[in-house]
C-alpha cells in the first residue's frame, strides 16, 4: 500500500502553485493509500421510449425495437448520480489568519521555530474544498460549489460534467476572502433553493454567533439535506501558544488590543472549547456530521470524514 500521507504535507504542497494541481495531487495520494476505491461511478436508469427525430444521438436508438416494429426509437434514461454534493466553502475575512506572518515568497509558515503550516486557513480550507471537487468530479458524481461570506458570493449548480471542474476550481482561485461571516443567511438561503435532496458539505471556521450556524443547519436538515460540516481553525486558535505581549487585530472588526496571553490563555481555551462543543452537540442532536480540523491536520482528515458519510448513504439504499 502506497504512504499516502507523503502527498498531504502542507510544505510539499505549497510549492505546486495552482490549486487543481495541489487538489490532484491530494486526491490521488489519497486513493492510492486506500486498499480499494468505494466509488461506483454513475448509473443511468431506463425510463421510457421515444420516436427518433433528426439530431437525436445514435448510440441511444434501441434496435432490438426497430428490429421488431421497423421504427426509431431512442432510450431515454433518468441519470442517477452516486452522490449530488453541494461544496460550502467560507471566503470571510477571518479566514486570512494568519495571512500576515506569511514569509514572501514561501507560502509558509515559521512561528517561532514551530512546525510549518499553511499560509491561513483559508489555504487550506480551499484546497480541501478543491480536493473534494476532484474527488467527486473524476468519480463522475454530481458537485456543486458555493462561496460565501455574509452572503453568497458564486455559486455553480451539481453537475457530473467534469469540464466544470475547472470553472470552480478558478472561482475559487480568483476570490480572495473578505467580508464579515453570515452563515445563516447562506444556510437559510440555500435552504429555500435547493429543490433536490443531496449532500451538504459545510467548510468554515464558523467564527460568528453559534446559535446562527445551528439555526442555519436545521433549516438545511429540515429540507431533507444530509451535512457534514468541516470546522477548520487554525492551530493558534486551537491552543493559543502566545507567551509575550501581544498585539491581537480583528480581522473582520477593527479591533486592537494588546494583552498578556499569560492571563487570558486559561479563560481563551474555556471560551474556544465551548463554543466548539456546542456546534458539535447540536449537530449530533440533529444528525449531522461534525469534523474538528486544524491546519494542522493532514487534508485526509477531511477526506476521509467526507468518504465515511458516503458509505453510510449508500448502506441506507
């Protein structure tokens, strides 16, 4: 079996400069580390028969029918994907941390003689997003893309036509975050969009009220919507290693303040682990799929947490 996780370093990654080709790269460490793929590809269901007209495609004519009754007819057929997934990916302002500590040049990180790390979350968050999309698109299942901030930015319907694959991929290169985070006004509006039933993947930091992302959830939930959310957080927020004075900026505030870490740590990581355990309790309460990722994480994380809902979908059928 291939050592996949070769392919996952943010370090070997940051080096390849556009993003289908990282996302490429992700994906197919990732299958090659895996002892056997779970995907099926399409299937197509027959549905009923027409009479041929000039223009129709040949290779749906049914000749056995001809054969028998001397008329064209074409098979029409109901496509049926594996899966129908809508990709949420959150381009807020917050999602540039740390944006500022990114050396020139190297797309990485080097705190204080810490381990490397992506330039900011939304790096990260993207290329996951990316690699889900190229999953999805070369298994020939239908995916869609979403960008958002305090409203919905670009959207590209479900589709299984893989030349799309390159239009979200540049949608998602060419929209640098920004904005204030809404989530609830995104989840509430999709909510009333979408009309066919599917897989929602939310990726965010989700830095806004809890109580809007939940409410958001449910109203997805309740339109029959499966949802895994990936909660990407950077690994400072996650442990907030600062030891010396330091000047904390918002990001989609203007706030400044500078604080003694050593004081607020003990009362941070209370504030951070509740606002953590309540979105994941609520989604287990309403039958959601909640992954905790740091940048820190490998991006398989996230793969893996998207292909184990899969194969919980197709047990159900």
């Amino acid at each position: 079996m291939a050592d996949y996780k070769k392919y996952l370093d943010p370090e070997i990654l940051s080096r390849i400069s556009r993003l289908e080709l990282r996302a490429r790269r992700v994906v197919e460490g990732f299958v090659s580390g895996m002892h056997r793929s779970p995907y099926h590809g399409f299937s197509v269901e027959f549905a009923a028969h027409r009479e041929y007209v000039p223009g129709d495609d040949i290779r749906h004519i049914d000749w056995r029918l001809y054969a028998r009754g001397d008329r064209l007819y074409i098979k029409q057929y109901e496509e049926e994907t594996n899966l129908r997934t809508t990709v949420l990916l959150d381009c807020s302002a917050s999602m540039l941390y740390p944006e500022h500590d990114r050396r020139a040049g190297s797309g990485i990180l080097s705190r204080a003689g810490r381990r490397p790390a992506w330039r900011n979350k939304y790096d990260y968050a993207a290329t996951l997003a990316a690699s889900l999309i190229y999953l999805l698109m070369h298994q020939q299942d239908a995916c869609g893309l979403v960008l958002f901030d305090h409203e919905i930015r670009e959207q590209v319907p479900p589709t299984s036509q893989t030349a799309q694959l390159r239009a979200m991929i540049d949608l998602i290169e060419r929209r640098p975050p920004s904005g204030a985070t809404d989530v609830k006004m995104t989840l509430t509006g999709l909510a009333e969009r979408m009309r066919r039933r599917g897989l929602v993947v939310l990726i965010s930091d989700l830095l806004t009220d809890p109580q809007d992302v939940i409410s958001g959830l449910q109203q997805l939930k309740h339109r029959g919507q499966d949802l895994i959310v990936m909660h990407v957080l950077d690994e400072d927020e996650l442990k907030f290693p600062f030891s010396d004075n330091t000047l904390f900026e918002g990001i989609e505030q203007p706030v400044h303040s500078l604080v003694d870490p050593q004081a607020l740590r003990a009362s941070y990581l209370e504030i951070v682990g509740a606002f953590i355990s309540r979105i994941r309790s609520a989604c287990m309460d309403h039958g959601i799929d909640y992954v905790l990722l740091s940048t820190a994480d490998p991006l398989d994380a996230g793969l893996s947490a998207y292909l184990a809902r899969r194969m919980h979908r197709t047990s159900r059928r």
